[in-house]
C-alpha cells in the first residue's frame, strides 16, 4: 500500500520524503523489520523505539515514523529514508495498521466491553448466544482469541497492541467472521491500541480501584476517563446503572443510544426474583415483551449482572429467548467462578479474583451457599498497586473461615516480603491463617484440610497456566496441579485417627 493511503485519518503530520512509495509492512519492533517496511519507533515503558531507528534502517526500513521532539540530529537518520513525525507514535501506529489491512472492523459488527469486572465472563456469555444464534463469532480479550470453538492464540494481555489486532481483524475477515466481541482495557484505550476500531456496540460493566500504579494509572480519574473514551468511539452503548460511574454515563454522552440494565436501580432490562446457589444462579427477566426465567451455571450475584449485560446484545441482535436461555445455561469461562471436578468430590473453585472487591465478591458469594469452611487461597501479584495487599488480607481474614496466604505472580518483586504485606491486613481480624511460600503446597494443604462440605477458592491466577518469577514464566495449571495433587494424597497411606 502507498505509504500516503496509510496515513490517512492522522493529523498535523511533518513529513520529510516521497509519500507515494509502496510500503510493504509495518513493525514496531527493529528486529521484525523486513525490506520496504515502515519502522514506528515508540516510547516504552522501560525502552524507547527510537534508539532502534539505526537498526530498524540496517534491516530495510525505507521509512520512520517518529514522535514530535525527536532529535533528528541526534537520530542522523539517512536522506534516503522517509520520515513521517506525528504528535503521539502509538495513535500513528494504530490508525496506519487499521488503513494497511483495509479498516478491517468495518466489515463485521464489533462489540467492545470494557469495566474493572465482568469484562471476560460477558463476552464469552455474548459469543455463546450469538453462536447458537447461527452467527460466526469472533471473539478477543484476557484469556484467549478464537473463532467459533478454534482458539487461534492463547493470550498473555486483554486487548492486543493495536498492529497485532488489525491483523487479527483481517485474518477474521478472511474467516468470514460475522461478529467480533472484544474486551477492551483501560490500558488499551489510554494507549491508543482501539484507535481506529469501528465499534457497533459498547458495554461498561462496572467501576472499582484496580491497576492504580506507575505503569498503568496515576490515579482513579485516569483509570475512569480512559474507559469512558470507549463510549466517545461509539454512540451505541449498553450500561450498568446499579454501578456509580455507570449510571452517570448515559447523562454523559446524551447524543447516544444508551440502553441499561440492573438490579437494584431503574434500568431498561431488571433482573427480577433472584435465586443463587453453589453452582447456579437464574432470575427472571423480560425479554422480547414476556417474563423468562433465565439460568445459568456460574455461581454469584455478578452472574446475574454478566448475563444481563449479554441479554441487552442478544435483544440488539434478535435472539430469540429460547436461544438466550439455553447459551446461559451451558456457558462456562476458564478461570471464572470455574469448578474443578476431583476424584475426592471436594468442592474447589478457580477464579482470577485479584483485587479486594472481586475477592470479597467471590467469598461471601461461596459463603452464602456453602455449608462447611470457606478455605481462601491467594496472593498477590508483584511489581503491581501494594495498597491492595493489606486490604485483600483483611477481607479473606474477615469472611473466610481459613486463608492459607502463599504466592500469585511475583514478578521482580521478594515473594515473603509480599506476603509480608497482606499479613498486614490479615492481622487485624481474627481470621485463622497460615502461609505456604509455595503455591502448589499452599494448594495441598487446603485440599488435605477440606471435605465435602467445605469449598476451596484458589484466587487470583484463574485462567493463567503459569507463574511469573524473576522475569521468567514458569508453567502453572492449577487444573492440572489440583489433579496431581489429589492423585498423591490418595496413594499416601491413611492416618490412623
């Protein structure tokens, strides 16, 4: 493509060169530079791209794009190369890849969820309706991309790097995908990696303190009007109004077409006579002008809210009712809510629970419902916001009935001195604890101390099938670990009581 075709939509540009040459690639990495590609250097967290150009130039790019206030003298690009500078690199990156693979989510209907919680769990909800809806779905977010049932990648972030989803776009295009439904961080939103996107619809599930630190957000004000910028990228929107920031939203954008859902609080769509138990929750909602009884297989109140949030684009889309109920009832999402069946019938769940809200969420949702112990085992993940640590070890202290504290993802960071740091929160209840280093003897501890009437809520990891340490990922299926473990205890002889 002519590189001027690519720059289309990208304003106030300073461009130094022949803009009608063919560009055959675009990276953002020197070392993924192939001749008669253009090379974006962009500034990172820890490396700037621009100390790459030289090399990017050694491997044939034939031209740069570069931020306002590079030192070109500095950077002693050759005359040869094109240089195109623009006022922010990771917006230039992610409007050129979109022009490059031919606008790629104006050919299917793309769904965008964004919101602290409930992000994974709606969108698997949404891709299963309109899956047995006849629809082919594709579908992006924290745990994987697939389309239909082929997982095309297992993935180690939310939302892609904008080139790497406009690619992905155009690989689902070529599958003929009908309907993309992706979740959307804020992180993505504030870097520029949407930009460019054609959302049909956009989903805010709910508001809470997460990913407040250095390298995501400076402060909740950042954290909320990057999510909000979701809704300025589309007029049609589906919210939350039992959540604070959700209800203000449609107040916010009043020239859109906002549709609403709830519980609690005035909504379009309200969720009516609730049951939850172990292992179900179903209530009664209107669809289609008639009262349904809707149930589905994940346990807890949040459930309820995923599932109307899934409704609200099923009734966008048509769906007939009987449609919607069966695809909530068999849906079921890695590391959400997830129950591990065992050969020792103990109730233990997976869940990727990580802050304090969403790990007081799930422990007084399994303590509502379970007859025996609520047994918590969790860490916390390094080189993340500490101010969580204390907080989450005051609230497992405070509702469950036993917290065996052990690692998450340590990351750089000492795992004990993490430890260290929810103990402090953990010491100002009464809550029994104890602490295992060692995940997986953490596990095996709970699972030795459990039976049937107790349930075991392993937080934190979820859908996660390894651990980082130092740098380096370690494999770690809880799945596999929970089944090993339990091969082990019943080849060790029995205690004598």
């Amino acid at each position: 493509m002519e590189l001027k075709n690519m720059l289309v939509g990208l304003e106030n540009l300073k461009v130094r060169g022949n803009l009608d040459i063919e560009i055959k690639g675009i990276a953002k990495n020197s070392n993924e530079v192939e001749p008669g590609y253009i090379f974006v250097a962009i500034k990172g967290f820890s490396e700037d791209g621009h100390d790459y150009i030289e090399k990017a130039i050694e491997n044939g790019a034939i031209a740069i794009m570069l931020e306002e206030g590079a030192d070109l003298k500095k950077l002693k690009i050759n005359d040869e190369t094109i240089i195109v500078m623009v006022k922010n690199t990771r917006e230039g990156l992610a409007i050129m890849s979109s022009n490059f693979y031919g606008e790629p989510s104006k050919k299917f209907k793309l769904i965008g969820i964004t919101g602290t919680k409930g992000k994974t769990t709606t969108a698997y909800m949404i891709k299963e309706i309109l899956q047995k809806a006849g629809k082919k779905v594709g579908l992006i977010g924290t745990i994987e991309t697939c389309i239909n049932d082929k997982k095309i990648k297992n993935n180690d972030r939310t939302t892609p790097e904008s080139l790497e989803l406009q690619q992905i776009f155009s690989q689902m295009v070529k599958e003929e995908v009908e309907v993309v439904v992706m979740e959307v961080s804020s992180q993505s939103l504030k870097l520029h990696r949407v930009d460019g996107c054609d959302f049909d619809i956009v989903i805010f599930t709910n508001f809470s303190e997460d990913h407040i630190s250095k390298i995501e957000h400076p402060d909740m004000q950042d954290y909320l009007q990057s999510k909000l910028k979701l809704f300025k990228m589309c007029k049609n929107g589906i919210v939350n109004t039992d959540d604070l920031q959700g209800a203000k939203i449609p107040n916010l954008f009043p020239e859109s077409n906002i549709m609403t859902y709830g519980i609690d609080n005035y909504a379009k769509l309200l969720a009516k006579d609730i049951t939850i138990t172990n292992s179900y929750v179903d209530f009664r909602v209107k669809i289609k002008a008639q009262n349904e009884r809707v149930k589905t297989g994940i346990p807890g109140r949040f459930s309820v809210y995923n599932s109307l949030a899934a409704i609200c684009v099923a009734q966008k889309f048509g769906v007939e009712p009987e449609i919607v109920k069966q695809a909530l009832l068999e849906v079921r999402v890695p590391g959400r809510s997830e129950m591990v069946d065992n050969k020792l019938e103990i109730p233990i769940m997976i869940d990727y629970a990580h802050t304090p809200e969403s790990l007081q969420n799930i422990l007084q949702a399994a303590k509502s419902y379970t007859r025996g112990r609520v047994i918590s085992v969790f860490g916390c993940g390094g080189d993340r916001d500490n101010s969580k640590r204390p907080i989450m070890g005051e609230v497992s202290g405070r509702i469950a009935d036993y917290t065996i504290l052990t690692t998450d993802n340590p990351r750089s960071e000492e795992p004990a001195k993490i430890i260290q740091e929810i103990e402090e929160g953990m010491k100002k209840t009464k809550g029994k604890y104890t602490v295992i280093e060692d995940r997986r003897k953490a596990i095996k501890e709970a699972i030795k101390m459990a039976n049937k009437r107790d349930i075991i809520i392993i937080a934190g990891k979820g859908h996660e099938v390894y651990q980082e340490i130092k740098g380096e990922k370690i494999p770690f299926n809880e799945r596999e670990i929970i089944k090993e473990i339990i091969e082990e205890l019943q080849k060790e002889p029995k205690k004598k009581k």
